[in-house]
C-alpha cells in the first residue's frame, strides 16, 4: 500500500514537473512564506541545510542566500522529472554549493549531521508524518533546527468558504484525486500537518508557529536540543 501511494506520488509529480514548477515559481505570495519558512530555520553562515522533498528546487535561493557561499544545500526528493527542473536550476544560476539527492526523504541517511531540515508542503504526502519528523530530528547536529512549512483547512471563523476551495485545491493536487482514501483526502491532509507539528513541539526547546493565506498556510520551525549522533 505505502509502495503504492509512492508510486502514485512519484509518477504524479513527474508527470506534473513542468507545470507544479510553474506554479511554485509564479503563485504570488508564496515566495515571501518560503523566505518566511528559511528565516524559522535560523541558519548562519557556513551551515549546511536539507531539504526534504525538494521539488523543483524553487526554496534553494532563500536557503542559498542564508547560508552564504561557505555553506551546503542538499535537496533531496524521490521524483526524477522534480529533480531534473531542480537540477537545471542549479545549473543555471551556477550555484556550486547546491546539489539534490533522488532518494526517499524518509529513509535517507547522512554521513554528517545536517544543521537544519526544512520540509515544505511534503509531511502531507507521508504515510507516518510524526515518524519522519522524529527521525529528521535524531539526524541534526545538537543545537540544529527544523522547519515545516503546509497547508491545511483554516481554523479562523470564516474558515467555511476558504475551506470548501482549498478542499477542491487538495483533490485537484493529490497523487490519485479521491481514490484510494478511506476518508476525503482533506481530512487525510489536516491531521497528517497536525501530527507532524506534534511531534516537532515535542522534539524542539524552542518552537515558533505562524500562520498566513486566512490560516491556510502554517509555518513552524524548532530549535532541536536532543539531536544528533
Ligand atoms: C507538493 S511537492 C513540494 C515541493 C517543494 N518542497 C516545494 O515547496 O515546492 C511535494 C514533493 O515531495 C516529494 N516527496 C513526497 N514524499 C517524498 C518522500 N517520501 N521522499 C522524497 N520526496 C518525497 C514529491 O516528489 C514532491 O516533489
């Protein structure tokens, strides 16, 4: 069933690249909360940073530029077709110390200890969310940080018509539209960005949370203290 739903990701996504890579680029707004999203991190110069489910690569220039020259940014995703815009956008800006990874995000190891894990609209897509933000977190270096940027319905009172178009918006995104769920693929999403919240406040000293786009749009990030090797 999990290989299923990968499979059913990775061929979505990779027949989507071109158009998903469009939309992450020109959809007003979404750049700010991506820098938004990159500043919850607290990187500094030098660090190096993952990013789990990097798409099309369209976070790397708000990383890049907190990182600096001397610092690292590994994307890493498992759709080939997501990859290859990613990878033509490292070529094409020139940018040396980025470089992206085909793997899954929640298996992968790393020889050294990341100083930060970003995940944006990804912990919606995993199986077992609470599960990979847990082990994101045993993977940073002491002292590292992660942070998940998502969507899910609103919570504010007028949430009722921006929730009934953000649900079109989720099955219009998801891998097998309303097949294969045993509950609408909204509520699937809505617990899935819950859950992993839960289990970063649970990890993290220190926890920051925003919310934007009429309580849509969450931005957590957390200062890990028990992690590392
Ligand atoms: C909605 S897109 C988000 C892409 C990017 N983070 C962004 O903000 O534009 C989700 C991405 O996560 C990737 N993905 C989902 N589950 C994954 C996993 N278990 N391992 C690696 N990549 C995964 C998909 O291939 C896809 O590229």
């Amino acid at each position: 069933m999990a290989h299923d739903s990968t499979a059913a990701a990775q061929q979505f996504y990779g027949r989507w690249a071109d158009l998903y890579d469009f939309l992450a680029r020109a959809t007003p707004g979404l750049g700010r909360l991506r820098a938004h999203a990159a500043d919850a991190l607290a990187l500094e110069p030098g660090d190096t940073v993952v990013e789990m489910g990097c798409g099309t690569g369209a976070n790397f220039e708000h990383l890049r530029e907190r990182v600096g020259p001397a610092g690292r940014v590994v994307g890493v995703d498992f759709t080939r077709g997501m990859l290859e815009r990613a990878r033509d956008r490292i070529e094409r800006e020139d940018w040396r110390n980025v470089h992206v990874v085909q793997a899954d995000a929640t298996g992968i190891e790393f020889r050294e200890s990341p100083d930060a894990i970003l995940a944006t609209f990804v912990v919606g897509m995993l199986g077992d969310p609470g599960r990979a933000v847990n082990r994101w977190a045993d993977m940073l270096a002491p002292g590292g940080s992660l942070a998940l940027l998502d969507a899910a319905q609103t919570n504010q009172w007028f949430g009722c018509p921006v929730n009934l178009a953000f649900r079109g918006l989720v099955v219009a995104s998801s891998p097998t539209g309303m097949d294969g769920y045993d509950r609408p693929p909204w509520a699937i999403l809505d617990e899935r960005v819950a859950t992993a919240r839960r289990a970063l406040r649970a990890r993290a000293d220190e926890t920051a949370h925003t919310e934007h786009a009429l309580g849509v749009v969450r931005v957590t990030g957390g200062r890990i203290d028990s992690g590392g090797a």
